[in-house]
C-alpha cells in the first residue's frame, strides 16, 4: 500500500508523506538520558518490588512446605489408623498446597482406594501414568486395583510394566529388591488366578534373578509347590539344606513336595529331621497319615483294599459338596452361582457313579475306581475353590488329587 | 555526552579512514541524536514502560495471590474442608467488613474490576486511583479468601491496569499514551493471574478495549509476557490445572461435545438473568441494608459450603481434581448449580472479586459431568473426563463473559494440545449461539450499563455492518484523462456532462484532480494537464472502510478509486455526497448512542 493510504498504528490518522505521522511526531515526547531521574526512581522501584515480593514468597514457600507437610503426615495416621475418608480430605489438602506434586498424588489414590473409592483411584492412577508412563509405583498400584477390579489380564500388564519400569529413589527401597518383589507378586498373583503356565514362566524368570540361599529362595519353592510343580520346589529346598543343612523351613518346605510327589518315604524322611517337631510339621505327618491310609494307589494296597479306599473317597466327597450346599440331585438345592454348571455336571457325575459305590461293585473295574476318583478330585477342588469348610480328610483329597492330576487341574 | 566539535570531528574521520570506520562514527552519531544525548523516543520508550508494567503488576499478582492464601488460612483454616463454624463465620464477617469499606469509600472497587477498568479506559482517560487499586487488592484478597465465590483474575486485571496507570501519571505519558497503559497494565495483571498470556492478551481486547486495535497491541503482549514471567519466577510454572493428555475417541464424541456447548450456554443463561434480575434490586436497596448484603451472601455461601466445601473461593482445586473423575456425575451437576448460586449471591451484591474463577468452575463440573455420563453410557466412544472438563470452561467462558476467542485460545494455552481444537470449536459455538440466542447484551455490557455506562462492545462493534469504499463509489461520469492530455481535451470530455471535475491519471499509480473551474481558469488550452496540478490525491480501494475514504476527503471533490492489481486502472470515484448517502442508506448517519445500541 503507497504511503498516502497508510495509516498511524498508534493514533489512526493518515501518515504524512515521509510515512511518518505528523499528529503523533508532535505529540511524541523524547526520553533522553536528560531524564534519568525518573527512570532511575523507576528501577529502584523495580529492584525494592523485587526484593519484597521474594521475602514475602520465602515466608509464604515455608508456610506452605509446613501445611504440605502437616497434612500429609495426618493423612499417612489416618491411613493407618483406618480412617480412609479423613485421610482422603487430609492428603487433598496436602496435594493442594504442594501444588499437585507427583509423590501426594499417588498418595491420594492410595488413600482413595483405602476408602473403596475404585473408580476415582483409578483414574487419578491414569492421569499420574499419562504423566510418567515408567513410573514402577504406580504401575505397580495399578496392578494391584486391577486384580481388586478382577480384571486379570489387565493386572498382569501392569504388573509386567512395572517390573519394567523405573523405581525411583523416592519408591523408599533398593530398586533392585523392588523390582524383586514386584516379580514374586506377579507369579503370586498368576497361581492364584491359575494361569499355571504363565506363573511357570514367571517363576523361571524369578529364579535367574535370584541370589543363592536366603528367604527369597524359600519363597520361590513355595511358589514351585502351589503352582503344582514340586519336583522344582523339591530342587531349590534341597539346594537350600546343602547350604544350610537342618534348616526348618526347608525341610518342611522339601516334605511337603516329597508328599506332592507322592514320595511318602522322602516325606517321612525329611519331616523326621524336624526336631523338635512344630505345628507346621506335625500337620504335615498328619497329612501323610491320612494320605497314606486314603491314597487307593498307595504301595501295597491290594485290589479289595483300593476298592474300599475309593468308596470312602467317594463319600468324603459327596460330604464335602453336601457342606457346601450342594444336593446330591441335580436341580435341587444347587448353590446357582458363577459356576452353576461345574456344579450341575459334579452333581450328575455323582448320580452316575452313586450305583457302583460298594466295594464288591468295584473290584474288578479298575475304570470305575479311576472315574471315581477323578470325580472326587474334582469335587473337592471345586469345593475348595468356590466355598470354605475343607476338613483333614479333604486335604488330603486334594493333595492326592494334585499328584493324580498334575498341573492339568 | 557532548556532541563533537568541528575539529574533532574531523580529526577523527581521518583516524577512521576505511569505510567501516566511517560507518561506526556515523552510527555513533546517529544514535546520540541531535541533542547530543542517547535518547529515545516515546514509542520506544513505551515498549520498555510496557515490560516494567509487566514486570511490577507480575510482582503485584503475586503478593495477591500469596495474600488470598494466607487470609484463606487465616480464616477458613489450612484444611480444604474447613470447619463448621469457621464456615458459619468467615464468610459472613468478612463480608460485613468489605461491604462497609467498599460502600463507603471504595464503591470503585465493587464487583469484578472488568467493567471499571473498561470505564477508566473510555470514561476518565486511563486514570485509576491508587486507592482504588490498593483498595481492590485488600478487599479482594479478603473476600475471595474468605470463601466467597468469587476468583483472583478480573481485580488482578484492574490491580494492574491501575498499576500501569499510576505509573503512567507518574511519567506525565501523553493523553493517547495514557489511555493505552491501561490495557497494558491490565494485561499484565490477568497474566499473572491466570499464568497464560496468550489468553490475557484476547481477553482484554475482546473484553476491556472491545475492538481490534493495532495500537499498542505489542506493547500488551509485552507486559502480559513480563507478567507471566515474573509470576513463574516466584510461584513457579506449575500451571493450574495439570491437564491429562486428550484425545477423542470417536468422531461420534463431537455431539457430546455439542451437547456440552447447549448445557454450557442454558448454564450461562441461567446465571446471566439471575445477576440481571437481582444485581440492580439489591442495588437499588438503602444503604445500610447494602451494607449486610455480602455479609448475608456470606452466610448463606457459608451454609451451603457445610456439605459442599468446594464453591468456596476460586475453586481451582477442585476443578484439577474434576479433571480426575475425582466426584461422581451427579454430584458434579450439584457442584455446578452449587456454584452458580453462591457465585449469583456473591457477585450480585457487589462483593470485590472475579467473574473468571467461578465460570470456570461451573463450566468444569458440567464438563466433568458430561464426560462421566459418557462414560456411563458410551464407554466405548468416551475419552478422558479432563477433554470435557477444559472445553467445558471455556464453552462456559465464552457464553457468560461472551468472549469466544479468548476462550478458544484458552483451552488451547491451557491444555498445549492442538487436538482438542474440533470438540472446542463444536462445544464453544453452540454454547455461544444459545448464550447469543437468548441474552442479547453481553454480560460485561449488562454490568456496565446497570452501573450507568455505556462502553464499547467487541461484540456488538463487530456486529455493525462495516461499510466499505465499493458501497458508495460510482462510476466516473468523464473518462480518466492522461497527465501528457492537454487542457482542451479535458475541457472536452466535461462539456455535455453533469461532472465538476475529471480524474488524470500521472502513471504508477499516482492520481489528481482538475475541477472544471480550474481548467477554464488556465490561459493555455494546449498545456498539458500534469502542469496545472497542484497536489496528487490519495488513492482508493474498493474493500477498504468508508471511514478511510472520509479521513482522506477534505476539500477534494472526489478520490480515486483503482485496482489493487493495476494502480492505474480506474474502477470509480467516490465524493462526500456518495459516502454520506451510502451511511443514511444503511441508517448509521445518527446512531442513537454512540455503540450504535439502543442502551
């Protein structure tokens, strides 16, 4: 645009020739260094404003660092002291004076979980998740409010993540024990939901991180025993009682595997070096006993003998079922929860098998007994899942039927 | 300095005999400027008053924001859930304090601080008290502290535009100057308020100047940049709402978010006719009983934040939290209506603080709703509550403060994510359009016409038609004649016509007149017609503003008007008589006010 149709930015009257405003050219007041004074004055002004408005923001930065501090710590006694809504309202205060940091944040879904609080935990997981995708501790949190929520494969890739994930100094441990627990609590919650072979691969991950000998070894047998895998747990028992001979906790942990492995001499073995005998040992040559004197396969039972041993299975088993309300007839009486079906087929299982129940029937039908006894498995580790009230006898049942049925169950 | 003598001069430019040397002294002397001295002019020097604006209302802010938290503690307790009775009291004593100071010897300080800042601007050249200013501060920081539902930003903005004003005085700026510092100031203050410039900045040109200037416009963003900056410096750059990541889910979500847009502007509608109805009858009332109003908004606020502590205050707290699915849908539409209700008692009796906060609030727990009920119902074509929450303010934004664009830019400065643009230009219309529908006067002009003024809207200034060049200019009744044509020609072509003067055309673009007097005045019928010129005349284009076409008018009988693509083709002309007729034609001769509105 030429010059004569231009217009001044500032007083929006035509501009003059030269491109330059007349109206403002002549209003225009020029600063020179002439008039420090002002400007001088102005920048003290500047300087003593700063100089204030930082003294006044020290006092109020530690005014507010105490109020984070006060509040956190009575939400942290709520919290302990059961008192999840006041600590939800305290660790809120807290946040709000540290300014949304991250640490009271995961502090106040903690909080809100502990106040049954689900979806709102979880969504305050989210947002600090969006915020540090590789933050371990709330992965690890996310984990645990997903297997709260049963949302199983949604908790094991949290859990996975957070194993991967970064333990900050402020998780307040050694990231490498973390990292460690956070193993073990995957493989614990992978056997409890039966994802047998995924928790195997767990444990054999679990067990090349581990160090040699200790309680986290012991743990990991364990792990082995309930994931149905004794003969593993047998190996790192025995590894232990080579390195620390006569240890208790072994040598219980190394009978109980023998029992699972139906190796009842090494049981009896092992449990016998357990000296003097405790309640955890006594339990178990009890459990021996009674597997012993149930097990229709036992050594040196005869043909009569396993007969009689599997129509007393047969009747432990229907008891159990009848302690978990469960009829004998289909149809009737049938506790009609999630597992409605598993229950109606037990049911008519029995009913099928209910004729040929006397030893005398028996003998001869090898096919029979082995029915017989899958059903009685099967019984009693449906029972044992879905409804409580299991007796000696019962884990006895359970512990044949582990050996019978291996990790197939 | 002194400015060198003659000789030194000369002594000099020999020493600096190569051509760069000679440059160097030649700036040099440039720049200490015919009095010898550095100097700078007032535009120059304006752009630095603008940063240390900036600079001193950012520290301001700060004290502010400090003292609203410490009066908070002071009063409510440093728990976000106060106690019953500290609730019963505050509010209600605090209110009885403020009222009494602010009717009778602050009454510049009541309300929001928009309006009066706007009125300062138009009403008493720039000028704003220092007691008024210190006034806001003290009474605000009280009352918003105190739990009433009021926010920080809007006295913020009238703390800096009365800041930057004294300032202003104090430095004897020119009266333009003066009435420019304002916007500067208040600039800088909602800045460092709302730690986001870029929304300062839209905010006070779409609600303080209320038009599009390119007049200062940089020395605004300037101070609302130093603002921020001295903000952070102190308080740190935490912004206030930590923003989840958006991201849309499904295209089908655009109706949620338009569905947002209609509750968002019912919301608006709601509170805008409330303050309308109740704000001038409690007005209107004796003085001593405007004295209890606040104290007995205070009471009631007070008893309603027995069970919802969340309407207390600003409430930024809590809309972070929102952003969190923190509270359950239901219990967000009872935040919402809440709030309103606090916000109508607070504001409409005049108590000092801000409109900003609390729309805010409102629009984030019906934007949290929304998105919870989504969750309910679509799962699957949902996305994260916080989406709903940030457009959620800024629909509510844009249709209470009817500020389109600086809600736009808000949720885009807030949340730095561009993808969020679609559900907030689909939500923000709709909220806009029923806002617009059914309440014709902005809220801001509602207020300042309650208060007896009559200010500039952006809003209805943008709604005037803008007459251009095209919709007066006609055709030329001679044709254009060349510079190198002679007199007689000219004379020629005028002869037989109505027309009083003929364009010449000189090339590039250059024009001028000859009126028929002035050709039968010449002696010469031969001379050519480029002597007998005296001065060019401006040209025309046919898109620009019929204002443009009256500024350059003055004695000449008709201007130019050609094409922007070929400067020496003319398309028309355009005189005095064409451009009033074209004014009258479209009714804007004599506008009844001077917004052209009927008041």
């Amino acid at each position: 645009m030429s010059p004569e149709t231009s217009i001044c930015t500032t007083c929006g009257q035509p501009l003059g020739a030269d491109g330059h405003c007349p109206h403002c050219a002549a209003a225009a007041h020029v600063w020179t260094l002439r008039d420090w004074k002002p400007l001088a004055t102005l920048a003290v002004i500047i300087a003593l404003g700063f100089s204030f408005v930082r003294l006044v923001d020290g006092a109020w930065e530690a005014k507010r660092q105490h109020l984070v501090d006060l509040h956190y710590t009575a939400g942290q006694r709520d919290l302990e002291q059961h008192r999840a809504a006041e600590a939800v309202g305290e660790i809120e205060s807290a946040l709000f004076y540290a300014g949304g940091q991250f640490d009271y944040r995961l502090a106040l879904s903690d909080a809100l979980l502990a106040s049954g609080q689900r979806g709102e935990a979880l969504a305050q997981l989210e947002t600090l998740l969006q915020q540090q995708p590789d933050d371990a501790r709330v992965l690890m949190k996310l984990a645990r409010l997903e297997a709260r929520r049963q949302r199983v494969e949604a908790a094991i890739y949290y859990y996975q993540q957070a194993i991967a994930g970064v333990w900050p100094a402020s998780a307040g441990g050694d990231p490498f024990v973390l990292r460690l627990e956070a193993r073990f609590e995957l493989a614990e919650y992978q056997i409890a939901q039966d994802h047998r072979a995924e928790a195997s691969a767990s444990l054999a991950s679990l067990s090349e991180g581990l160090q040699r000998g200790g309680h986290d070894q012991l743990r990991l047998a364990d792990l082995y025993l309930r994931n149905g895998l004794p003969q593993a747990a047998l190996e790192v028992y025995e590894s232990e009682l080579r390195r620390t001979p006569g240890e208790r906790e072994a040598l219980a942990g190394a009978a109980q595997a023998s029992l699972e492995k139906a190796d009842y001499a090494a049981a009896k073995r092992y449990l016998a070096e357990i000296k003097p005998a405790d309640d955890q040992s006594r339990a178990l040559s009890q459990s021996l006993k009674t597997a012993l004197a149930l097990d229709p396969f036992a050594p040196g039972v005869n043909a009569s003998e396993r007969a009689r041993r599997t129509v007393h299975a047969y009747r432990i088993a229907i008891a159990r079922l009848s302690r978990c309300g469960v009829n004998k007839h289909p149809g009737r009486g049938i506790d009609m929860n999630k597992d409605a079906e598993r229950w109606s087929s037990l049911v008519k299982w029995a009913d099928q098998l209910s004729p040929w129940m006397s030893e005398k029937k028996l003998r001869g039908h090898d096919e029979i007994v082995e029915s017989t006894l899958r059903f009685v498995f099967q019984a009693e580790m449906t029972a044992e899942r879905d409804c409580a009230g299991g007796e000696a006898d019962d884990d006895a049942m359970r512990l044949l039927g582990r050996q019978r049925l291996g990790a197939s169950q | 300095m002194k400015p060198l003598s003659d000789s030194r001069r000369a002594r000099l430019m020999q020493l600096m005999a190569t051509p760069v040397r000679r440059k160097y002294l030649e700036s040099l002397e440039r720049m200490l400027g015919p009095a010898g001295v550095v100097s700078i002019r007032e535009e120059q020097f304006f752009m630095l008053l603008a940063i240390a604006i900036g600079t001193l209302a950012g520290m301001a802010v700060v004290l502010f924001r400090i003292a609203i938290q410490m009066v908070r503690i002071w009063l409510l307790g440093s728990s976000l859930h106060p106690s019953p009775t500290r609730l019963l009291l505050a509010p209600a004593l605090v209110g009885l304090v403020v009222a009494i100071l602010a009717v009778r010897y602050f009454p510049r300080v009541r309300g929001s601080g928009v309006t009066q800042t706007k009125g300062a601007l138009y009403i008493y050249d720039g000028h704003i008290s220092p007691q008024t200013s210190v006034a806001k501060f003290v009474l605000s920081a009280l009352a918003i502290g105190s739990g009433h539902s009021l926010g920080p930003e809007d006295p913020a903005l009238q703390i800096g535009a009365g800041l930057a004003s004294a300032l202003g005085r104090w430095l004897k700026l020119s009266r333009e100057r003066m009435r420019l510092v304002v916007p500067v100031g208040a600039a800088a203050g909602l800045a460092a308020a709302f730690n986001a410039p870029i929304t300062a900045v839209l905010f006070v040109i779409e609600a303080v100047i209320g038009r599009w200037s390119a007049s200062g416009f940089g020395a605004v963003v300037l101070s609302a940049v130093s603002g921020v900056v001295v903000e952070r410096w102190f308080l740190g750059s935490e912004p206030l709402f930590r923003v989840p990541v958006y991201r849309m889910v499904s295209p089908m979500e655009l109706l949620a978010y338009a569905a947002l847009g209609i509750a968002a502007g019912a919301l608006s509608l709601i509170f805008v006719k409330v303050v309308r109805e109740l704000r001038p009858r409690l007005r209107a009332l004796p003085t001593p009983l405007q004295w209890l109003q606040p104290a007995l908004a205070g009471l009631l606020i007070g008893l309603m934040a027995l069970r919802f502590p969340q309407i207390l205050g600003a409430g930024y707290e809590w809309v972070d939290l929102a952003m969190r699915s923190r509270f359950t849908w239901h219990m967000l539409l009872i935040l919402a209506a809440a709030k309103l209700l606090a916000t109508v008692l607070s504001f409409s009796t005049s108590t000092p603080g801000g409109l900003f906060a609390p729309v805010l609030f409102m629009g984030a727990m019906l934007g949290a709703a929304m998105g919870g009920l989504g969750h309910l119902w679509f799962p699957s074509l949902t996305g994260p509550v916080g989406g709903y929450v940030l457009v959620g303010m800024g629909a509510m934004l844009a249709a209470v403060l009817r500020v389109p664009m600086t809600a736009v830019f808000m949720v885009l400065e807030v949340s730095g994510n561009y993808a969020i643009i679609l559900p907030v230009m689909a939500c923000h219309s709709m909220a806009y359009m029923v806002s617009r529908g059914f309440q014709k006067v902005p809220m801001i002009e509602l207020l300042s016409r309650q208060d007896g003024l009559d200010l500039p809207s952006f809003e209805e200034e943008s709604e005037q038609p803008e007459l251009v060049i095209e919709d007066a200019m006609h055709a030329p009744l001679v044709r254009p004649l060349g510079g190198d044509e002679a007199v007689e020609q000219a004379l020629a072509a005028l002869h037989g016509s109505s027309a009083e003067s003929v364009m010449i055309s000189l090339g590039e673009g250059r024009w001028a007149v000859l009126s028929r007097e002035q050709l039968s005045a010449c002696e010469d019928s031969n001379a050519r017609l480029r002597t007998q010129i005296r001065a060019r005349v401006p040209r025309l284009y046919q898109d620009q503003s019929l204002d443009v076409a009256l500024r350059f008018m003055k004695e000449r009988p008709m201007l130019p008007v050609v094409d922007r693509g070929n400067l020496n083709h003319l398309l028309g002309v355009v005189s005095l008589d064409d451009i009033l007729s074209a004014y009258r034609k479209a009714g804007l001769a004599e506008p009844e006010t001077a917004n052209g509105a009927s008041g």
